[in-house]
C-alpha cells in the first residue's frame, strides 16, 4: 500500500509549505489559468518572458500539495530559461510525473520528490496541471 | 455499542482474501455489493441469459418475465401508484435526460422557464442548462435556507405561468438533507408546473412513496441501492409518458416501420431501445429484496445512529469545517439526519487528506462531488465527504476520526518547523 510519508515527501512539502512564485507580483507577458476538473484544483500562471528569457514566473490559485509544490519547482526551476528550451526542460519533470523514464538522470535530479507521483496514478494530474498551464501561458500573449 | 456491522459479512469485498481493512466512507457516490446482488446477477448469466422482449423460445420469455416482475417490484418499492409507469434507464443521468429532452423541450419557448435548486448534482442541472440555452428561455435557481434545505418561499416566488418544470434533489450529494419534496410538489402543482425529483440519494434511506411525494417524475440509479451500475429507473405519473417523444431510437420500441416512418409502441419500452439490461434489473431487484428482507426500520436505525455519532464525532475536531453548520442536538429530527457530510479540514485541500486518508486504507470523496456551482456558492473550491452505508460501523467512524488527527497534525506539526 502507498503510504501518505511516501507521497508527502520533506522536500515536497517544502515547497508547499514556502512556495516560490506563490502570489508573487510580477510584470506579466503571459498568462494562462488551468483546472483540474475531476477534483477541482484552480491554478493561474503569470509569466513576464523578455528578451526571448523567462525573466519572471509566479502563480495563484487554490489547489492542493502536490500541485502547488510542483508549480513552486517550476518557478524556480524555469526562471532565467531560453523559450527556445523551454519544451526540451520542462520534458524532464513531466516525463518524471508520468513515469516515463525518458531523460537523463541529471536533468531530473531537481525534481526528485515529483517522481514518486507517478506511483499515485490519481494524483498525476494534480502535479501536472502547473505545467500544462504554464506551456498554455507562454502560447497565451496578454494584450 | 456494536462496533461493527451485522451485515458486513455480506459484503465480499471486505473478506480476507480482497480488502479486509477496508474502511468504506464514499456510498453516496456507489455502494458496495452484496453477496446476494452478485450471484443472483452472475446466475442469471451463466445459467438464465437472453435476450429479453424479443425471442420466442421460453429462454427469452423468462427473461422478459424476470423484467416485468422487476418493473413491478421496482413500482411497490417506490410506491408508486397503479396509474404510473416505469422506465429502466442506464441511470439516474439518463432519466432526467428523457424528461428534459422529451417532455420539457418539446413546450420550451423564449418566455419559458426551468427551476432547479442551489444544491443541484451537475447530472440534473446541465440538461436543464442545455434546453433553456438552446431556446433562450431562463434557468431559475432556488436558493437554500441557512440549514441546507430548498428555500421553499422562495422557491414559490419563482414559479409562474412559463414555468415548465422544477427539477430538485430529494437529497443533495453535497449536504445530505431531505428536501421537503412533498411541499414543493403542492406549490408547483398548485401553479400546474410538474415536479421531477432526483432520488439519486434519497433511495438508500428507503420509504420513498412518490404516490405521496406527488412529483410527476422520480428518477435513480441501482448502484446507490447496492445494485449494479448501468441501470436506473424513472417513475412517469399518470400518463406522462404517452405524450412524449422516444428518446434514443431503435429497436423493440415500435408498433409499425416503413422506409418512410415508424409508429412507436405506447409503453413504457418506447423508451428503453434495444436490448434491456436484464442482468442489471436483476440485481436491482436482488438489493431491493436484500433490503427488505433487513428491514428498512433497521437499516434506517443502523444509518441513524451511525449518522449521529458521525455528526458528533466532527464536531468535536475544531478543524473541521463544514459546509453547512450542523443542527445542534435539540433541533435534531432523526429521520432528517444526513447519512453524509461535506467539510473542509482547515490549512489542508481536499484532495490531500483524501490520499491521506486513503494511505489508512479509508475511502472518502474528495472534490466538487459533480456540484461546483455549489462548492463556488459556499467561496470553496472542493470539500472532503463522508458518506455511510450498510457495512458501517462506529469502529470506521472512529478510524476516520483518528485519520483526520492524523492527516492535520501531519500537515499543522510540519508548518511549525
């Protein structure tokens, strides 16, 4: 049987308990709201992309542990990217979530407490929504 | 006090060799099935099968006979009286979809309008939403008093001429209180608007009489009755059902067909085309013979009490939010007790005590429960709900309890690191 210790991971709680990027006020470019329709997790992204650089990253919304850590290592973990590599980046942590062992190990040591995630098939989603509306952000361009 | 339940044993799920630590708390969304549900449905298969309605060799007949005498069953079971008729469905979804697709659209005009309730599941509150959007006519919703139940005055005062149908829950999914269905049958029928009533929750509380109820329409489905899923009813008082269009078109459900047109049959089976789904109305049946052979006096006693300990085991955890203020001890009817509760655990989302909950082996429903409109009307987004059922005992009550203590010390000790 999966164990809450298991899920809840230190580290993962970490993030949840001192989010980065939680409500933080930015100049944004782009920004895209996300929800996860089965269990209700709101999350809206806000990023400022500048000089082809994600320059800032927050986010806001009411969801829940494993969603919010996973969007507070997203927010530290993309800042300062190129857009032009952020699909080949954030491949590893979603591959990581998924399950699919696809990239190297290095590029997803960062996110270690996420891999556990994919054992809890009805908490991938929680842990997938930042990103999946993050990718929506960056296609998004505020007016 | 027993700590556990006389009919657990009936339930294979918890035997040794499946999920012996169990603790089941989700019944408002299925209950789990009898040993006598599954092999009345598994003899019937194996040894009964075919298809009902249609063939002419004796198998078929006594499968068709086996449908009939379901129908009857399912009418003494609800009560309803002789000028009636009975529909099997795949659900309750699929009933409140017949009625509003075949006796609501067909009236819908621009000045025509739709009353439901605050409280509504999204299974009968979407097709009523579909219908007034595509004819530009108004979905009015009828508020709730402070203590969860439908606001009959208000409720009064949106009714008039142009209204087509109220559609309510006999017992919401999310609060768990019996609406006063009967009352709100009076005001409608007092303004000739007909009633349909969402009896999804309310059947597993057992002495539903819809001749009493007075509604024109009762829908549910087997699965929250320790049936199977895939099969429903929907009760048509009078002769509702003759005025209304079939509602999926195909075979079994017709009088005469040319390449040109087709005569439908006027029975209840213009509305269950194709092949019925007789092994699910046979173990409809076998629960609803199961429960009787309980005793509905028992079962509503077993529930109650479990339902009061649950009540006040919550209410002694200062963290626990829920949706609703529960009634104080003296305002408390027994028979309006809920057999579920929504909440919140305070500094925790839903959906993290449910997979810390789960992780003690104990199933709960964490989300919006299909009613987000509600949980929005509340200014949250998801609750945790606990529900009870048959194989309940007060030891799951105080596993739940102690799973909750657990779930927030967890989360409340690590936020003071």
């Amino acid at each position: 049987m999966n164990t809450a210790a298991g899920l809840y991971q230190q580290a993962l709680l970490e993030h949840h308990k001192n989010p980065i990027g939680f409500h933080k006020q930015i100049s944004i470019t782009h920004s895209a709201s996300g929800d996860n329709a089965v269990c209700g997790d709101e999350i809206t992204v806000e990023v400022n992309i500048t000089a082809g650089k994600i320059q800032e990253l927050a986010f806001l919304g009411d969801s829940c542990a494993i969603c919010r850590a996973s969007a507070s290592m997203m927010c530290q973990h993309l800042l300062h990217q190129r857009l032009s590599q952020i699909a080949t980046i954030i491949k590893a942590p979603m591959d990581l979530i998924n399950g699919e062992c696809t990239t190297a190990v290095n590029s997803t040591e960062c996110y270690s407490s996420l891999a556990v995630i994919n054992t809890y098939p009805v908490r991938k989603q929680c842990a997938l929504l930042p990103w999946q509306t993050f990718i929506n952000a960056i296609n998004n361009k505020n007016e | 006090m027993a700590t556990t339940s006389a009919w657990k044993h009936d339930f294979p799920i918890f035997s040794a060799n499946a999920h012996p630590k169990l603790c089941y708390l989700d019944s408002a969304a299925t209950c789990l099935t009898p040993k006598h549900v599954a092999d009345a449905m598994y003899h019937y298969q194996c040894y009964s099968h075919a298809n009902s309605h249609k063939g002419l060799y004796q198998l078929s007949a006594n499968a068709t006979e086996l449908v009939e005498k379901g129908r009857n069953k399912v009418a003494e079971f609800l009560n309803a009286p002789m000028q009636s008729e009975l529909v099997f469905t795949s659900g309750t979804t699929e009933s409140i979809n017949i009625v509003a697709n075949c006796f609501v659209a067909p009236k819908m005009t621009r000045d025509a309008n739709i009353v439901i309730s605050s409280a509504e599941h999204h299974a009968n509150l979407l097709p009523w939403q579909e219908i007034c959007r595509l004819h530009d006519a108004e979905l009015r919703i009828a508020p709730l008093t402070p203590s969860g139940i439908i606001d009959i005055k208000a409720l009064n005062l949106l009714l008039d001429n142009n209204t087509l149908i109220v559609a309510i829950s006999h017992v919401s999914n999310v609060l768990g209180f019996i609406n006063p269905v009967a009352e709100v049958c009076q005001l409608a029928q007092k303004k000739g608007v007909a009633v349909l009533v969402d009896g999804a929750q309310a059947v597993a509380h057992g002495n539903v009489n819809v001749a009493e109820i007075g509604c024109d329409f009762y829908t549910f489905s087997a699965h929250k009755l320790y049936g199977p899923t895939g099969c429903g009813v929907l009760y048509a008082k009078g002769d509702h059902l003759s005025h209304m269009p079939p509602y999926i078109l195909g075979g079994g459900i017709i009088n005469k067909v040319t390449y040109q047109e087709t005569e439908y049959i006027n029975s209840p089976l213009k509305f269950e085309p194709g092949s019925h789904n007789v092994v699910g109305i046979i173990g409809l049946v076998e629960a609803i013979d199961y429960l009787n052979d309980i005793s509905w006096f028992d079962i509503t006693r077993h529930i109650s009490d479990l339902s009061m300990y649950l009540g006040d085991k919550l209410a002694s955890l200062d963290f626990v939010k829920p949706l609703i203020k529960p009634l104080s001890k003296h305002s408390r009817n027994v028979q309006s007790l809920p057999s579920l509760v929504s909440f919140q655990l305070e500094g925790i989302h839903a959906h993290d005590v449910a997979s810390l909950l789960d992780s003690e082996n104990i199933a709960v429903r964490a989300g919006h429960h299909c009613a987000q409109p509600l949980h929005k009307m509340f200014g949250v987004h998801a609750s945790i709900r606990s529900s009870l059922g048959l194989y309940n005992s007060y030891q799951d009550i105080d596993r739940l309890v102690v799973a909750l203590n657990n779930a927030y010390q967890l989360f409340a000790i690590r936020e003071l690191e």
